[in-house]
C-alpha cells in the first residue's frame, strides 16, 4: 500500500505496528534504514525496501544484523539519521557493535528497533527478553503498546537520540509489531541526502584509557535522560479503565505495567469493572525512578504486569525500599514468565490481586483435534512443491537416518524437524549447524549432515565452515542454496542469482580451503545420493550445494 | 451514523495460505470508514506454512487489546472445520459460528517417534466433518455451515475467494456490525486491481445467495 506516504497530516489510517514505526521514521526524515529480515520484525525492512526510492530513504538487507548495525554506526558517524530494524536475536549478533556504539554514542540520530517473540512463534531459538541488553549496554530503550505508539515511540526514539547523541532502542513484541490500529499521522519529512565524516577520534575511537572515561560521561548522559524520562509524558499514571487522572490518591493498591501489558491491564479493568491507578511506563531504561517511588509509597500492595522476565517487579522491590518498605509486591506469582500473556491470564491474575471472583468457563470436548505442524510447501499450483523435498528424499535414500547424526539451522528446513520428516537432532541459532558438527566431528566417531541455508550461510555461516577447515574435522554440509531469504518473506541475499552485486557461494567454498565440493540441482536424485554416500566417507570436510530455487521466487 | 455498537469481537481462522489477512484489513478498513476504533492481531512467518491461522478482530468505541479473551468472541469465522473448532476457547453459547464446510485433512504419519522428539498428538489425523459439526453446536446454538468453497468453484471457478465470501455473507446477514457497502469500499481499497473483478464478482453472489435463504 502507497498509502505509509500519504502526506495528509491529521489523517487516520491503519497500519501494522512495524509500518507505523517505519511511518514514524519517515516523519523525523530518516536517511538510512538496514535491517536483516527476522520475524515479528521483517515488515519494516520490507516496507522500507518497498517505498525506498520515492521516500529518499537509502535501505538495504545486510548480510546479518551485526553488519546491518555497524552499516548505520558508519551513517549515524558520517551525520545520517539511521534506523536499524531486527528481531531478538539480532540483537545478540549485532552485541559487539552495540556496547562500543552506545560509548562513542551517535552524531546523526540512530534508532535500533528488536522485536521480541513471547510464546516464540516465530523464533525457534529461545524466549527471549531483550530488556535485559538494556541493562547490559545502557542503551535508552523504549516500549511502545500499539501502533499509534509505535509510530510516536519513534518519532520521540529519534528526538531522544539528537538531543543526547545516544542510540535509542525501540523494543517490541510480536503482538504489537503484527496489531493492525488506526494511526494518526503527522508530516513527513524530506532527508538530506548527504553526509560528511568529520574527523573527532576522541569521540569515534574506542581506545584505553580514553574508553574508561567514554564509560564515566556515558552514565553521566544517562542521568540525564533519566530527569527526561521523570518528565515524559510517556510514563503516565492513570485510572484504569476509562484511563481518567481523577482517584489516583485514596487507592491503597495499583498496578505498574508496560508495553504490551498495558492493553491486556486496560482491557482487565474494563471487564471486572474495577478503577484502579496505573501506572504506564514507556520507558524502560533509565526508569523514571521518582515517579514509580511516588506512585507506590501509599499502597499497601501493587501489582507488576510485565511478560517474561520480572525486570520490573526487580527493580520495584529495590525502589520500595527507600519509600515504603512494608509494600507487598506481586508479579510473577501470579503472571506466568514462560509465554506471552493474554486478556484472560491479566484479568484473572488482577481478580486475585483485588480479591474479586471471576467465573471462568471450561468446555470439555470429547474430540481430539490433530494438531497441524506448519509444513514445506507441497503441490502448490502452479508451482509445485518445496525442493527440499528433493532433498529430503536424497538423504533418506542414501543412509540410515537412524545411525547418522543431522544438524539443523534457522530457515525453513527447520521443519526437517517436525514429525512427518524428522532428520534434525539439533537446532540451536544461524550458522550453529556447522559450528556445533565441527565440535561433534571432534568428540565422536559419528557420521553428520549439517544443512544450512544460503542467507543464513552468509550470515553466521562462514566463519564456522572455515573452521572445519582450518581445526580439521569432516561432517558433510549441506547448503540450501534455494536463492532466497524465504522463511522471513522472501528477501533477496548476496547469493540469489538476480543480483547485480551477488557473491557466489561456491567461490567462498573453494576458498574456504573445501576440497570436496559439489553442486547439485536435486532433482538429479541419483548424483545426489552418491554424492552423499560418497562425501560421508570423506577424511575432510565437504560441501554439497543444493541448487534449486524456491518455488516462490519469480522466474 | 445510526446505533453503534460498544464491542464486537471477532476471529477468522483456517490454515496458512487462505487469505486471512487480506481478509483482516477489509475488515479493519470498513471498521475504520464506520468510525470505529478497531485493534487486530496476526501472526507471520513459519507458523504461515499450512499451519493453523488464527486471527482476532475488534471494533468498537474504544478497544485496548488486540487480543479476544477466553468467552469473548462473538463471531468466528472458519474458513476450515476442524480450525474452526480448535478456537472453541475463545467461544461462548452466543457466539456465532459462520464456517466453510470444508476439511483440509492433516497428513497422517506413520512413524512420528524416536528418542528425540517427544510423541505428538497423532491419534486420529482424520476427523468428519459430522463430529466436528457435533462438537461446535454442544459449544454454540448458533452454527452456520456454509458450503463456501464449493459454491465459489461452482459459481466462479474459484476457491480462494472463499473467505471473502464468508466476509459479504456475514455482512449481508448481519452477523457483523458492519454494512454491505463499507465492506464493498474496503474490498476495492484493499483487493489489487488485478483480481478486483473476482472479488466483486464474490460479494455480489454473496448478495443473491443471502437473499435466497
């Protein structure tokens, strides 16, 4: 839809919560955008790919989320305002980069969006709550709720990171990345185009002793922005539900909640029919920690309604201490920390915190519904099925998948792992595949297939072939050179075929140090199989790339 | 605008690849032109691939989740039967069951278990499309099966507009809020040009059909 840059300030339209923060950027004018695709985050790099050129906005799909980062840091340096968009994970990837850049800090405004996945549907990986790298880096991060303030969160990221020259994280869940919401808009703002490196290597160098004293004036800077987080108007206190100013001094109970929380709080107090204070913090990091201190000193109990990990509830047990002592705090007692929350689990978990009874009702159904496990595509029309079928078949053909060991990796042959297919014994994170084959190679006598990908090869890939290499040992990789990033939506990579400035994956192979190299289309299941056979007896390590497209790409 | 509601809650659900979310934003959209505020919720990526979909809708004065709770809905839409059914959490007495007489069978496995993979639920992959009706009316009174699938291949040549048939149907039989004429704005705002003639095609068969029963 051409409608992101419908330049009609006041005008309401719908937008998913990833385009309302794309919406977002382009309302601060923001020049340059990298991201590597990962649900729930990929709409924003796809969106951004799509309205690049008429927006001015410069994007690209890096090669993993750590290049994406670095690709801005040198933006941000040369005065651009950038914004780097990842799921969870990325953000483990890109780490490195992140501490040092939040040392040296921005010169043009930098925005790092992660979108994390409670309840991982989308992320075979772990759970992950990213709050916790806010903690680690110092990183201002900030926790929009739904799509409007996924667009406002952004616009006020960038504001955040001009005034004090920090980067700014927006993190994210699922369910407020994939909410559809009326958004009002704002203007949108042309670019400037060009940047300009300006030498200052007391500034961009991250060097001892110099780097200690970047460490003092960035928790100075931090200082800072926590009196502008005492004073935004972000963390807001209200009574739930009608969300009305009025009543917030006679309850001797409330409740502290955030991001995607808030709605099912909201909602909860809507139904019990309830008003109580709440307490909305849009910051997470600095916590505006007077503001949480006056909210609790009068109550006798608050509730902290956070998914996943109690970092809140942590960090109020440690601000009562000074305020009210005797405060009795509730949180993960009574909201699960496995999973994402719904209405229902925040509305009887505030029935118990307000002693109200709730009836619930449970049907009994006595019939069982087979579950059914997402599967690689097969007889699609006029297109047929996935070629990983070919592949599949090859190998089960050529050895006993009882005896040998199969590493699986992040993309869609994660479904190897599923019931119907099952030729995966372990999956970890991108790239992990050959890394962990080396260490089994190592450890035992076993024979071992590791498939991986070709995105994901470029990705984490590499470094982890090399190594067989380099520390001698011989599984046999399997690379699914199906020409596409196709898991995530179909985005392009230095390997597909159609791009102008592509790398070939046989040429990083070979100089890789790989000896035993082939490249098979597998609908040819004789070679396949041989080769298979054939490689698995091998003293070194081997490579088969698997060369067929997906059957979505456009031929 | 006449009366308006204060909530409607509603879930189309199926298997990937139906067009749920086309589906979604034609219905966000003509919330929207009827001046309500609307929250939904989707999933994308992996669970896309022929898993179940599942996708919840509201609209009304003011919605804060996106998420239906448990009881909440009020019309489920199931562009599959056994989908439809596997919601049932989600339903009451009073909820609306509008489903496509269909069942996408799941493939059967014959060797589901080894030491590393715990043992998944198997047991009976193929489920009638008589219990599954059985089993949604001891949940709900009120269930429609419509043969939705069929009636768009016969009339239109077409299955895959099965869903926006549902959509027209339920407008036209007021089992959403919504009127005929801001789903049929919605659907020439949303639907590509290339396969708008289809659909429109699909709401007017809706539109004679509705009239007929």
């Amino acid at each position: 839809m051409g409608e992101i840059l419908l330049n009609k300030p006041g005008k309401k339209i719908i937008l998913l919560g990833n385009e309302a923060i794309v919406r977002g950027a382009l309302e601060e004018g923001v020049n340059f955008v990298s991201s590597y695709p990962g649900t729930p985050a990929s709409e924003i790099g796809d969106t951004f790919f799509r309205i690049a050129k008429s927006a001015g906005v410069y994007f690209e799909y890096s090669t993993n989320e750590k290049v994406a980062l670095e690709a801005a840091i040198g933006a941000s340096f040369s005065g651009l305002k950038t914004l780097v968009a990842m799921k969870d994970f990325g953000i483990n990837v890109c780490l490195d980069a992140l501490g040092p850049f939040v040392y040296t800090g921005t010169k043009g405004p930098t925005v790092i969006v992660v979108a994390d996945d409670p309840s991982c549907h989308s992320s075979a990986q772990w759970e992950e709550c990213t709050r916790g790298i806010s903690y680690l880096t110092h990183i201002p991060t900030l926790e929009p709720s739904d799509p409007q303030e996924c667009l406002d969160f952004t616009k006020l990221a960038f504001q955040i990171s001009e005034k004090f020259q920090i980067p700014v994280m927006i993190r994210i869940t699922t369910r407020a990345a994939h909410q559809r919401a009326p958004v009002k808009l704002g203007r949108i703002v042309k670019p400037v185009k060009v940047g300009k490196f300006i030498k200052e290597p007391k500034r961009f160098v991250t060097l001892p002793p110099r780097v200690l004293e970047m460490k003092k004036e960035l928790l100075e800077k931090i200082e800072k922005i926590k009196e502008f987080s005492e004073k935004s108007k972000i963390n807001k206190t209200c009574t739930g539900p009608t969300c009305a100013s009025s009543g917030l001094s006679k309850s001797q109970i409330g409740i502290i909640t955030s991001g995607i929380s808030y709605l099912y709080v909201m909602e909860a107090l809507e139904e019990l029919k309830i008003n109580l204070p709440v307490l909305k913090l849009g910051f997470f990091y600095p916590l505006p920690e007077e503001k949480i201190q006056n909210f609790i000193k009068k109550f006798k109990k608050v509730l902290i309604v956070e998914e996943l990990e109690p970092y809140l509830e942590k960090e109020v047990e440690r601000l009562a201490k000074d305020v009210n002592p005797k405060l009795q705090i509730l949180g993960k007692n009574l909201i699960p920390e496995v999973s994402e929350l719904k209405p229902e689990i925040v509305t009887l978990a505030i029935a118990k915190f307000t002693n109200k009874k709730l009836k619930i009702k449970n049907y009994e159904l006595k019939i069982d519904i087979p579950k059914r496990f997402p599967q690689l595509c097969a007889g699609i029309p006029k297109r047929g099925s996935c070629p990983y079928w070919l592949v599949i078949s090859a190998v089960k053909k050529a050895v006993d998948t009882k005896k040998v060991i199969f590493g699986g990796d992040i993309g869609c042959y994660m479904l190897f792992g599923t019931p119907l297919l099952n030729i995966q014994d372990y999956l970890s994170c991108m790239g992990s595949s050959v890394g962990i084959a080396h260490g089994i190679k190592k450890a035992t006598q076993q024979k071992l297939i590791a498939f991986i990908g070709d995105s994901t090869f470029f990705h984490a890939g590499i470094p982890a072939l090399i190594n067989t290499v380099f520390n001698k040992s011989n599984p046999l990789i399997i690379i699914l050179n199906n020409q596409t990033t196709a898991m995530t939506g179909h985005q392009p990579h230095p390997g597909a075929p159609a791009e102008p400035n592509g790398v070939k994956i046989e040429e990083i192979v070979k100089a890789c140090g790989v000896k035993n190299l082939k490249i098979i289309d597998p609908i040819n299941q004789e070679e396949f199989i041989n080769t298979i056979k054939e490689f698995l007896n091998k003293e070194e390590v081997s490579v088969i790339i698997a060369r067929r497209p997906c059957i979505w790409i456009k031929k | 605008m006449d009366k308006k509601i204060s909530q409607f809650n509603m879930l189309i659900v199926g298997t990937g690849g139906q067009g749920q979310i086309t589906l979604l934003q034609i219905l966000a959209e003509a919330a929207l032109f009827e001046g309500y505020d609307v929250k939904t919720s989707e999933l994308h990526g992996l669970s896309q691939r022929g898993g179940s979909v599942e996708i919840h809708l509201r609209f009304g004065k003011k919605i804060y989740s996106p998420l239906i709770s448990q009881g909440k809905a009020d019309l489920i839409i199931g562009l599959e039967m056994q989908e439809a059914l596997k919601v049932y959490p989600l339903a009451n007495p009073k909820t609306i069951f509008l489903v496509n007489k269909k069942i996408i069978p799941i493939p059967l496995v014959k060797n589901p278990v080894d030491e590393f993979h715990s043992s998944p639920p198997f047991a009976n992959a193929r489920v009638t499309e008589e219990e599954v009706l059985k089993s949604l009316k001891k949940i709900s009174k009120n269930v429609i099966l419509v043969p939705a699938s069929e009636i768009c291949q016969k009339e239109l040549g077409k299955e895959v507009v099965a869903g926006i048939y549902l959509i027209s149907l339920a407008s036209f039989k007021n089992l959403i809020p919504l009127k005929p004429a801001s789903i049929l704005k919605a659907i020439k705002k949303i639907i590509p040009e290339k396969y708008l003639e289809l659909n429109l095609k699909t709401f007017g068969l809706a539109k004679i059909k509705s009239s007929q029963s």
